[in-house]
C-alpha cells in the first residue's frame, strides 16, 4: 500500500529551474485531474524520516549523566558510532523490560532521555524560499535544535508543530545542516505504554514567501443536510515578504474519481509579513455521500497565484455527509439512524510498540471493522493523522480526544505540568489537523479529569470549549467521563460543565445512571464513551456458571476468563453493556474498552512480567478472542455462529463443558461427532421503539440493581446474547450448525487435535486480508497432521526472513511474557503467534520462515514493495528469548498475589499456599468467592529424585478445610502417571502434617491433585 498522504493540507510548490529540488525524497504528489493547474516540480513537502542517528542517553532517566551530550545540538559533534535509524522511531520498545525502576502502566518498559540528529545539505534554488520542519510527534518534551540554536521545545507527545527554519540555514549544497532532537520520557509519565522518541513522521517543507499556512485550509459542507453541493473553502494566506500583494485564491474540486466537477477563484490582498483569509464558494451536483459502507472521498486543490504564477498548491481530502447526535432518536449519518459501534484505541501497535505505520494501523482497523465496528475513540490523545487517513478511507466515524488530564494530573510527570502554558495550543493543533476529515464526527476535551469535580473545572471546560469553536463551530464537543454514575447537583462542577457540552459520554454507568442523566439533561446527548472494560485472556476459561470469578496469581499462569465473566469493580460484562445500549434509543451508542490489548495497564494484575492489558476485543498480537465474535454477533448482520470455548482438545474425557454459541441467526443445532445434541432458539424480541433485535429469554442475574436481579429491558424482559449446552467431553468434532427457515447458512467447528507436527503460517485476518503495505502480520499456527491447530502452549517459534525484510516484531497475545516484543523467536501461546514482517524497500520477494523443534517448517513468501524502513524496529533486536525458570512449587491456581506456591518453601507457618479468593462487587454485581471443587500443587527438581512420600500442611479455619480427597501422580516420559500404593494419613489440627505415602518412585515432579468442598491452604509442602 503506497504510503498515505495526512488527512489535512496536501502541498507542491514549484521551485523552478533545474537543481531545484529539496535533498531528500518527495512525497506523493496530487490529483492527476488538476495536475494541469500547476507545471510538474519537485515537491513542497518532503520526507525528512531517513537518515536520522539515535544515542540513548540514559534509559532510566532524564539527566546526562557525565554531560556526555551537552554538545550533542552542535554540528561539530561526533555521532558516527550512534545508531542508524529511520523514523518513526521508538526507544523504549527496543529495550528488554524490566522490573526495576518501570511500572505496569509502561508495560515494565524504559523510557528515559534520548538525542537524534540529522545532516542534510540544501541547493542554492532554496535561497529565498520558506523553508520549515514539521513534526506529527515526538514523546515527549521535544527540543529541536538547528546548528546548535535551539529553536524551541513542544512538550505534548500526541500533537504537531512546525518550527521555521528560514535564514538559519545552509542552502550552498555543500554545508551540511544539522537538525537535532532531544526527547524525555520520565516514568511515569502515562497510564499506559506510550513508547519513547520521534514516533511519528518528519516533513520539511518549502514554500514561496506566499503561501498557505500551516493547517489554512478549512473545506465544510453546509447545505449538505439539504441536498445541495454547496463547498464553503477558507484559506489562510501568508505574506512573509516585505511588500504587499493580491493573490488569486483558486481552488479546484475533484470528485472520488479524479473528475474536476468544480472550481472557483477569489482575489484577496494579502500586507506584507501579515495573513489574509479568502472564503471561496463552490457548487458540486449531486454529490455522493460519505457514509460508513461508501466512504467515497473528494478532494481540493488551492493554487496560490500573484501575477499570473502559482506560487504554492495545497490539496485536502474532505467528504459529504451530515450527521445528527440528537438527545432523543440518536445518531444518524445522512439522515440514516445508527448506533456508534466504537471502540477505543490507544495509540500503539502491538509488537512495534508506538511506531506509527500506516499498513499496521489499516491491519487493526480491518480486524475492527471485522467485528462490526463503525466508530472509534482516540483514547486518550489526539490521533497520528495517519490513522484519520485510514479511517476515513474505511468509513469509520472518529470521536477525537485532547487530553487525559487538565490542571489536576493523574501520574507525576503527565501533562498537568504543561496544561496551563499549552493546552489552548495544544487543542488547537488537534482541531487543525483533522478538520477537514469526513471521519470527525465529535471533538473531546478529556477523559475522566478529576478536574470535572473540582471548583475551577467549569472554567477550564469553557477555556477549551472556546478554543474548539472558535476553530471549528460544525461539529459536537462533548468529554468522557467518570464523574457522572450519579445526576450531579444543581451548581456543582460536574453540572456547570454539563451545560456547556454538547453532549457527555459516560464511562462504565448502569442502565439506571444513564438513564437518570437523560431524564435530567433532556437537551443533551449521551452514549458511552467506554464500556464493558470485561477482561480475558484468549483460550483461557474458567466458572462459566459464575458472572465473576476470580482471577489466578500463581506465576505462570496469570490469565482471565474469556466466558464475559472476568470483571474488575467498575466494568460489566460484554452483555451487560450491549443491552443497556441495544434498548435505549437516546443512547447514540458505545466505544467499547477497547479494541485490542495495549501494553501497559494490566488489570488485574500489577507484577512483573504481565505486561500487556486484558481488555480487548483481540489480544496484542491481534488474534480475536471470544469477545470479539460476541460484539460481532451484536454488531453485524451476516449469518455467522461461533463455539465457546475455542478449545475441543485439553479436556477430560467425560468432562462437562460449557459450551456457548454466539450467533446472528435464531436457530442453532449442536452437533458432536455426527450426534446432534440438540437444537436451541434465541427469541425474536422488540425494543420498546420497535427495533428488532435476538435474545433468550430466562434470568440473567446480571443486575442487583433491578427487583428482578436481572437486567430487565425497558419492554419487560429478561435474557442472554448466548445459547448454552454442557457438554460431556467427547474426543472429536463439535459442530454449531446456524439455521434460517431450516436452511443452513453458518457453521463452525472445534477438533480435537492430535500430536504438533508443523507449523503453519497464514496471512488471513478476518473480514481484511492482507492489507499491502511495509508491515505484514504473519500468524503462525502449530498443527497436526490434517492440519488442524494444537491448543497448547509452546513449542518455541523462530522466525526467519529472507530477502527484502525482517522481523519486526513478535507477539503471542499471552499477557503475561517476560521476553522483548523484538525477538525472533517467542513460544506459540494456545498454538499461535504472529510475526510483524517489515518489508526494507529493496527488489525481490520476501521469504518467511516459521521453524521449532521437531515440527516441520512453515514458510509463506510476500511480495516485494518499495516502501519500508531500512532501519527500523527490530533491526537491533537480540537472539536471546526468555527461558523460564524451574519452579521448585506450582499450583493449578492461587487466589491471591500473597499466597503463591513459593510461600509453602518459605518455613514460615504464617505462609502458605492458598486457592481463596474475594471478588469485590460491582455496580452490578455481589462479591463473589465460592470455593473451587478441584486444585493441585506440585513440586520440581531440576533433576529426577528418589521420592516415597509427600507432606502437607493444611491451615483450617472457618473458610479453609482439609481437602475431602487427593490423588498422587508424578511425571514420567509418558506424561503423568498416578503413584502406587497411595496411603493418606490425615492431620487432626490446623497446620498438622498430612502425609501421602506411596511406593517409591524416580521423577523431577510431583503433583498433589485434591477435591474439595472448602478453599485450601497449605503452610508447608514436603517430599521425602
């Protein structure tokens, strides 16, 4: 996929004259139907991302130590021995985490102080021009030096900035110039993984002393609504000469084709070191709408003319649509209503950390729009313009955020320390950069600031509200927030604020709270700015009879339920919050948190390794869980059906399973190795507005709040998203077969899977594909002999590259991993992992190869592309994964981060191993902690010992007991095999010794395997 052009000004300028071209290569140019306009020249915006050298600094802060790079601005320095990198460009995801000195919310990665410095020489044809670095990003606190002058610093990490660059170079074409950056990170500086460095792109521009400005371009469609053409064009020009002059503002429009279909001139006079505005009108017949299935795209081209020569041309992208947030009926898009299906979405990419790359980006928002996905959050910052390109090429609708704080902040080193001195910039530049995409339905000014609660919140929300109008008065501005679960007080901050905003989104309400605003604020729209936040882990099931069950701490195997049933005490499950916002018509819709996995912000765990969240739709390597197709069960129209838990292999035989079927269709028959085990029905219900819409019918349980106990409908009823069956695990296929009228118009099926035999590697990502472009996802999944994927977890996957690429990354979606993303080799999680491939730009087809031990190989060959980073992520990345350590005690599950396996080794009696577990309540929600019928402990050595007994000591008390029986089993070539001539003495008395001797046996594991009717704890493990 050629690389995309940023969703605001598009600029040429002819320099004229041979050697008149920038040193540094173009980028794409514009419409082939109004090329004619303008002669061909070299282009006025160049990429400046190649080239650039990186020293770290310091990793684990923001000082110098030593002063080594005091001199780094200056042109002089040395930098022959920094590394050579091209951006975007991100530090910290090249560093191996670590616990020391990080915290969860970076993912356990460094941030710390880094310089990059680039040399560049200009020709002579510049002498006279405008010339400017543009930057969309830097994390954070950039200070940008040319020559050794500093020429200014730009704090927020998530806006641009432009410095000017003019009378402070070197335009001999011999002189080298000398572009230097210094970037700091200091933790903890975000509430989640935020990367460190240039992240996002480099331009330098340059132009005639007339120009347009910097954002000066604002295209908007005001009849639009009305069914006319109309195209309203306001252009910024800048006079930086000393004289006075009348420019001719011609401005041409071309349609999804490339067809002019309208043009039109104004003449404005323009002092000299001053900015005029011209305001041109145009007319287009019968335009075609921008909407979500057609995203079709015009465009517009402006010709700066001063006597009879064009002196610059810039081009935006802009679309016809209409939309209405109405406090009543809804959102609608041209007139057609609709529910915002939205997620929110940090800004990084799995594996390459925050580095932004347009072909990642498409590969995420495909998987979206897979699951049915119509609207996007840009939690919690202003987005990569990059990213409004691809959306509003898909036909996404965005909500754009400013800040995740105001004045109060929320960490250390967040962006209170700036806002006062920035924020009205800051805002700014997030309004100027996406104002003319179609894809901007809704401008926010924060998420969840405790400001909101606070005295002074009402005139910093007006502060902003302003700076947003006064750019741009066609769309909504509205904030997420957490401080409106309950109607606020008249004359409180939260009310004040409330009356400015167009409309609210509200994170993590109940049905009753929204429900209360509405009724209160009848003038304002609402929807859910985040919902759900249920948490899970792919291929990882546990209490599907429970609507929230605890979460495991033994080391190893921290993980969650993917039944929608993992919650933390602010969240709801997945269909909880898609019927709250199914039944009520007011509500515009909901932004589900979130997406996909994003590094950093781990709940429910806060230890080293888990470095990733558990909130997404899909895991961090952008394998979809079982979430996923329950929001496109609800979201989408197309028959599917799908089978929880995505695992017919790790069972017992015999062993109930609960299996669950989301589907899009009413009708579904189970079938098990040709045996139907039944037909179930999802009734046909009606929102009290007459919206059609697939539920059951029995309690859900799901609302305390309710009499029922039961979130209840506003038409009366009770249900559930999904058909149950349990089932006897039975080796062999289990087929859902989805009927409409006795036809079948889906299925899908699990298979036991025999012994790994090879790797296999695929491109597919659902409802994409591939999507062309640097980056290429490759999912390498171990199989059996017929193919079918083998759930477990490992064996270790090395990836190669051959040909014009290289890995660029790593992921198995396992949440809990103590290896760098940029390793080569990581071990297949539920039998998958994905390897981001980053085509270099050279000639030639690229080879990849996916290898383990005893499997056969997996190859899969791309094709060549010119685009690509010679120096980018994973170039530097190092041979060495993680080896796990041997355990000496291991457990099926610990309820508690305090009463892990190691505590029965430690000698202390007050110590010990302990399945208990407390969930808090929810909103909706009792706490919940029932004791678990069946757990294990374990013992290891590193090599096999002559063992004849093992002793526990068990602690009873009023919540734990003895167990009501145990098995011994130890761990032999064949896999695990129960011990002979098992004797079981008893204790009598809390932490008394019960010993389970059995005939002696030579192993290196030895595995207590009880049933029980209470929580167990064990104060000392022993083997004799």
């Amino acid at each position: 996929m050629p690389e995309e052009e940023p969703s605001g000004l598009r600029r040429r300028v002819v320099l004229g004259g041979a050697g008149a071209a920038v040193a540094v290569s173009a980028v794409a140019p514009v419409a082939r139907a109004a090329e004619a306009l303008t002669p061909p020249g070299p282009a006025r915006e160049s990429d400046f991302t190649t080239g650039w050298r990186f020293a770290l600094a310091n990793p684990d802060g923001v000082t110098d130590p030593g002063g080594r790079f005091a001199d780094a601005p200056k042109p002089g320095f040395d930098d022959s021995k920094w590394q050579l990198v091209d951006v975007p460009h991100d530090w910290s995801i090249e560093l191996p985490p670590t616990a020391k000195g990080t915290h969860s919310g970076s993912g356990f990665f460094r941030g710390g102080l880094g310089w990059y410095r680039k040399t560049f020489t200009l020709p002579p044809a510049l002498d006279g021009k405008r010339v400017s670095v543009e930057f969309d990003g830097v994390y954070s606190d950039a200070h940008v030096y040319l020559n050794g002058e500093l020429l200014g610093n730009h704090p927020y990490a998530y806006t641009g900035f432009a410095f000017d660059l003019t009378g402070r170079l070197h335009t001999d074409g011999r002189t080298p110039n000398v572009l230097a950056v210094r970037a700091t990170n200091p933790l903890p500086s975000s509430r989640w993984y935020s990367g460190s460095g240039i992240y996002r792109r480099v331009r330098l521009v340059v132009t005639e002393p007339v120009h347009v400005a910097r954002h000066g371009t604002f295209v908007t469609t005001p009849d639009i609504a009305a069914g006319r053409g109309t195209v309203r064009v306001t252009t910024d020009v800048v006079n930086d000469s000393g004289a006075a002059v009348t420019t001719q503002v011609r401005t041409t429009v071309t349609d999804p084709a490339g067809r002019v279909v309208a043009t039109g001139s104004t003449t404005v006079a323009v002092p000299g070191g001053r900015t005029a505005t011209a305001v041109t009108g145009l007319r287009v017949e019968r335009p075609q709408l921008w909407s979500f299935g057609t995203p079709r795209l015009y465009r517009l081209r402006t010709d700066v003319v001063v006597a009879g020569r064009v002196l610059d041309t810039t081009t935006a992208d802009f679309g016809f649509r209409y939309t209405e947030f109405h406090p009543d009926n809804g959102f609608s898009l041209n007139g057609v209503p609709t529910k915002l299906r939205g997620v929110n979405l940090h800004s990084s990419q799995g594996a390459l950390g925050a580095v932004v790359d347009p072909a990642a980006m498409e590969h995420q928002m495909r998987l979206m729009l897979a699951m049915g996905v119509n609207a996007l959050r840009t939690a919690h910052n202003p987005p990569d313009p990059q990213l409004v390109t691809v959306c509003e090429r898909l036909g996404i609708v965005m909500m754009v955020e400013a800040f995740d704080c105001w004045r109060t902040g929320k960490l250390e080193y967040d962006y209170h320390r700036d806002f006062d001195e920035w924020s009205g910039r800051d805002i700014a530049e997030m309004v100027h950069a996406a104002k003319n995409s179609p894809a901007v339905v809704l401008w926010s000014i924060g998420n969840e600031v405790p400001d909101a609660s606070m005295a002074g919140g009402p005139e910093i929300a007006a502060g902003l509200i302003a700076a947003v109008r006064a750019i741009d008065p066609t769309r909504p501005i509205v904030m997420g927030s957490d401080r409106y679960r309950g109607v606020p007080a008249p004359g409180s901050p939260q009310d004040l604020i409330m009356k400015q905003l167009d409309g609210l989104g509200v994170n993590y309400n109940t049905a009753q709270s929204i429900d209360g605003l509405h009724e209160r604020y009848p003038d304002k729209f609402f929807f859910e700015s985040e919902s759900s936040s249920e948490t899970s882990t792919r291929g990882v099931y546990q209490d599907p009879d429970l609507l929230n069950t605890g979460e495991n701490h033994t080391p190893g195997k921290r993980a969650t339920s993917s039944y929608d049933n993992n919650l933390a005490s602010w969240t709801f499950s997945g269909e909880y919050s898609l019927k709250k916002d199914r039944d009520r018509k007011f509500c515009q819709g909901q932004f589900l948190w979130s997406g996909q996995d994003y590094l950093g912000e781990p709940t429910p765990y806060d230890v080293f390794p888990v470095k990733t969240s558990f909130f997404g739709a899909v895991d961090s390597a952008g394998l979809p869980k079982d979430a996923f197709h329950l929001f496109r069960s609800q979201w989408t129209t197309a028959p599917m059906v799908h089978l929880t838990p995505m695992d017919w292999t790790n069972h017992r035989p015999g062993e109930p399973v609960a299996v669950w079927v989301y589907s899009t269709v009413d009708t579904v028959e189970l079938v098990l190795n040709g045996k139907s085990l039944g037909t179930k029905k999802f009734d046909r219900k009606t929102t009290v507005d007459g919206r059609p819409y697939l539920e059951t019918s029995e309690p859900s349980g799901d609302d305390k709040n309710d009499p029922s106990g039961s979130y209840t409908s506003p038409n009366g009823s009770t249900g559930k998203l999904h058909l149950t069956w349990t089932v006897p695990f039975e080796p062999g296929t289990l087929t859902a077969i989805a009927r409409t009228g006795g036809r079948e118009v889906a299925r899908d099926e699990l298979v036991t899977a025999g012994p790994p035999r090879a790797v296999k590697l695929s491109v597919d990502a659902p409802g994409g594909g591939v999507v062309p472009g640097a980056m290429t996802f490759v999912t390498a999944s171990v199989v059996d002999a017929r193919g079918v994927v083998v759930p477990g977890d490992g064996p270790l996957l090395r990836f190669t590259v051959s040909g014009p690429g290289r890995v660029a990354g790593v992921d198995n979606g396992r949440q809990e991993l103590a290896q760098s993303y940029q390793e080569p080799t990581i071990p297949a999680f539920k039998g998958q992992a994905v390897a981001v491939v980053a085509a270099t730009g050279g000639r030639g087809r690229i080879t990849v190869t996916a290898s383990a031990p005893g499997l056969a190989p997996g190859k899969l060959t791309l094709p060549g592309t010119s685009l690509g980073q010679r120096n980018g992520p994973g170039a530097r990345a190092a041979d060495t994964p993680v080896v796990p350590a041997v355990s000496t005690a291991d457990a099926s599950y610990s309820g508690a981060p305090d009463t892990l396996p190691a505590a029965m080794l430690d000698g202390n009696p007050a110590t010990g191993w302990s399945n208990l577990y407390v969930k808090q309540a929810t909103s909706t929600l009792a706490a919940v902690s029932r004791p678990r019928p069946e757990d294990w402990v374990s013992l290891s050595w590193p090599s096999a010992q002559r063992i004849g007994a093992v002793t526990a000591n068990f602690v009873v008390d009023a919540k734990l007991a003895l167990p009501v029986a145990a098995e011994v089993a130890c761990r032999t070539a064949r896999g695990w095999e129960p011990v002979r001539n098992l004797r079981i003495t008893w204790g009598t008395g809390s932490n008394d010794p019960t010993s389970f001797a059995f005939d002696p046996v030579v192993t290196t594991e030895v595995r207590v395997t009880m049933t029980a009717r209470s929580f167990l704890r064990i104060s000392a493990l022993l083997a004799r």
